[in-house]
C-alpha cells in the first residue's frame, strides 16, 4: 500500500526508521539503483532463495493502468529497440543466463515478433538488451508488450534507437531477415498468470 501524497511529509520520519530497520535487518532486500524514464530512483529488490536450483524468471504484469499511456511514439521511428532492466550482471550465473534472458523476450513478444537481431549485454550495469526488428512497425509492437511490463520484480523501459547507429554496435545484424526462436518451446517466462490490461490485449 503506497503512502497518500498528503500524507507523506506528515509519516516522512516514520519512513526514514522503517528504511533503516530494514537496512539493518533484512538481508532478502537489496538497495539499488534503477533508470526509471531517465531519471534515477533508489529501489528495493527481493532477492528469492536460489539454493534449490536457478530461480525462474517471469513475466508478472503490467505496470500502466487501462487508461495510462505507455509512452509509446505516435509514429515508430525505426525498428531497433534498448531494453533496459532485463537482468542484474552482479547476480546472474551459468554460461547460458542471457539464453534464458532472450527467450523471456521472444515469448513475450509472442510467435509473430518479427525480431531477427538481439544482444544481450552481459556488462551492462543496467541489465541492457538491444532488438532488431523486421520492420518499424515490428519494433512498435515489440515497444507494446515490453515497455512498462514487470519482469523478475523490475520495471521494464524501452525506447528507440537509430538503425545506423544499430549496425555501428552491431555489424553483424546487417542482413538479418530470419526471425529468431526461442531455445525451447516451454514458454518458462509465461507460466505465470499476469495481469493483461486493456492496452495490451487491444
């Protein structure tokens, strides 16, 4: 339950305790930094036990209401996307995580993606992954169903990048055609019921 706005000045001291108490005594939250619409929030993250084995990572809503905007561009100025917060290179393990990470992209996007070109950045400090699509209207409906959506307890934000400074990155996407599949066919991110809004099923 969020703090009313009227209400936060008044409960700001109480605030400031509750955060360091769980500072001081709750070693499954973690502090970090996040890029939220390119500006910078502390966050807190629930880190799940992963002892028994590598913890699933799914798709688990929508974080824009049926009547909020997703900030998605009235026109699609090119085809190539910049997803950010897909992964935490600090926490990740095995040679194969950014499989898992590509995947979870793909089977969001759904079996008519028309992604043909995706790299994970396994260094990236803000978990970043960058998609080409077949068309600028492809890159659209990709922007549609990852932008603002909640994945591994992180918000998701995409925006648009220049296709010539794309291919400068990434040479080797030059000529792609051939949409990409995922690894397997179990559909791992998706097993989880989330909220569909109005926006994404429109």
């Amino acid at each position: 339950m969020l703090i009313p706005p009227q209400d936060r000045k008044k409960k700001l001291n109480l605030w400031r305790e509750v955060v360091k108490f769980i500072d001081a005594n709750e070693s499954r939250i973690r502090a970090e930094e996040q890029c939220i619409e390119d500006e910078e929030f502390i966050v807190w993250r629930w880190l799940q036990n992963t002892a028994n084995g590598r913890k699933r990572k799914v798709w688990q809503g929508q974080a824009f209401g049926a009547k909020e905007s997703s900030n998605m561009p009235a026109f699609r100025p090119t085809k190539c996307l910049k997803i950010r917060n897909m992964f935490d290179a600090e926490v990740e393990y095995g040679e194969d995580w950014h499989v898992h990470i590509q995947d979870a992209i793909l089977e969001k996007c759904g079996p008519d993606h028309s992604i043909v070109h995706m790299a994970v950045d396994k260094s990236s400090k803000e978990g970043c992954v960058f998609v080409m699509c077949a068309s600028s209207e492809a890159s659209g409906r990709a922007f549609h169903a990852l932008h603002g959506w909640w994945f591994d307890g992180i918000l998701i934000t995409v925006k648009f990048l220049r296709l010539e400074r794309y291919y400068e990155r990434f040479p080797d996407a030059i000529g792609c055609t051939q949409p990409l599949i995922p690894s397997n066919s179990e559909g791992n991110s998706l097993s989880v019921p989330f909220h569909q809004s109005i926006t994404e099923s429109s």
